[in-house]
C-alpha cells in the first residue's frame, strides 16, 4: 500500500492570500500547502480521501487518472469543493464512482449538487454508494475502510483507518477530540496521519502538542502531522517533532 499526500493544509491554504508572514513568504516547496486529502494506492485499487477545491491541480500535478472509490471526512469546503472535478474519474467507467460519506456530509452534498444525485443521474457522475457507520468495516477492491467517527466542529466527521496486505494506515485531517472507541480504533496503526492545524491551542482542530499527546496515546508506528496552517514552518516542525513523527508535505509519499 502506497499514501500519497495530495494536500497538507489547512482550509485557506498555504500560503495564504495577501499574508506577508515568514511562511507564506518562503520559497520552500515545503511551505506550500494546498488543501488535505490523501491519495491510497494498492496493486489493484485506488482510493482518494476528500476532494477539496485544490483537486483539480493535485490530480495533474500526480497524473491521478483512475480512482476507484471516493471517501469523504466531512462537509466543510476544503475538503468537497472539488466534486465537480471528480467528473474526470468518471468518464471512463461502466459505473458510477462510489463514494463513502456520512449521513450528514452525503445530505449536504446533494444539496450543493443536486443535478449530481437526480436518480437516473448524468452519465458517468459519482454515487452516493454507502453511509458510513462508526466502526462498520466495508471493503472497496482489496482494501478494508473502516470509518472512525471524530469530534471536529458541530458537523458529523470520520476518519479512516484502511488496511491492505496486512499494512493499517489512519488519516484524521479535522479532529479536535475522540471518543474511547475511537481511539480503540485507531490505536497501534502503521502509519497515522492525524490534524496538527498550529501550535497556539484551537477551538476546533488539534494543536501541534495536543497531537504529539494523542500520537503517543495512539502508538503508530510513524505519526505524520496533516492540515497544516501558514503559522507553522515545516523544518521548525520537523524539529519539533519527536522521532516517530514527521509533517506532512504536498507530494510526500509513503509505502507500507
Ligand atoms: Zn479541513
Ligand atoms: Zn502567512
Ligand atoms: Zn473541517
């Protein structure tokens, strides 16, 4: 199994338009975030996670051409505001691309899209395929997805913990708190990707030290901070970090 990290920012991207900060002005490609989502790749299956308004330049900056299935965290803008782009990973197929979501995040989406779910539906567009239910393990392909619900917010979020070939990869962009179960669910992962929005603590996204705490709960065998705000330089990060973690970056790629 193969994680490509699509986007590691947070909702207004890094850097931010008109800030004059030390990080939005750096010419590290480091520094450079456009918004989160993950792209996990096996021998057979392709899953992506989340499709923010960055979609569309995340998908020809990797020559992302096939996806086989599409799962959603939740319904705030930096993570659906490219649903229209998913059309390009329709075109070629015989059937609707699935797509995994809550109840609250699939309603939303028909909401902003409806011409997107009139049943019948345009050709070759996604489909609402399943609800996602804390805990409930479905597979798409020869991956296993099993959605974690989180606290982030006052909207419904899930994270995912997929397993394939006996690696367990969890990605938690948008994540303020977590219940037991949820942290049952992902604890002793090989790799967890988890929200570390800034260092200041914030009223609904993990703080870099919050993350560090739950990582050490959590015990994956490598932590990787995601969702990162322009107030966090990466190497500063990096540093920062104890051994078994790592920052996220646009274009970082893990095989498990
Ligand atoms: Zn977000
Ligand atoms: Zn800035
Ligand atoms: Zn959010």
């Amino acid at each position: 199994m193969k994680v490509l990290f699509l986007g590691s920012g947070t909702s207004v991207g890094v850097p931010v338009i008109g800030c004059h900060c030390e990080v939005c002005q750096s010419p590290d490609p480091h520094n450079k975030r456009t918004r989160s989502a993950v792209l996990v790749t096996t021998k057979s299956t392709t899953l992506l996670i989340d499709f923010g308004p960055d979609l569309r330049v995340q998908a020809l900056r990797h020559n992302v051409v096939t996806v086989d299935a599409v799962l959603c965290t939740h319904e705030h803008l930096d993570h659906v505001a490219g649903f229209d782009d998913l059309r390009a990973f329709c075109w070629e197929r015989e059937h609707r691309l699935p797509l995994y979501a809550g109840a609250q995040c699939i309603d939303r989406l028909k909401a902003m899209y409806p011409w997107a779910f009139v049943s019948g539906g345009y050709r070759g567009y996604v489909r609402a395929r399943g609800i996602c239910h804390a805990g409930r393990t479905f597979c798409v392909g020869d991956v296993e997805v099993q959605p974690v619900l989180v606290e982030h917010s006052s909207v419904e979020t899930y994270g995912y913990v997929v397993r394939a070939g006996g690696a367990s990869f969890g990605y938690v962009p948008d994540v303020k708190q977590m219940s037991v179960t949820s942290r049952k669910l992902l604890h002793g992962l090989d790799i967890l990707a988890m929200d570390g929005l800034c260092f200041p603590p914030h009223r609904t996204h993990l703080c870099i030290d919050e993350n560090i705490a739950l990582m050490r709960e959590l015990v994956p065998t490598r932590g990787i901070v995601t969702h990162i705000g322009h107030r966090v330089e990466h190497h500063a990060l990096e540093s920062y970090l104890p051994d078994f973690m790592q920052p996220a970056h646009d274009g970082l790629e893990l095989e498990l």
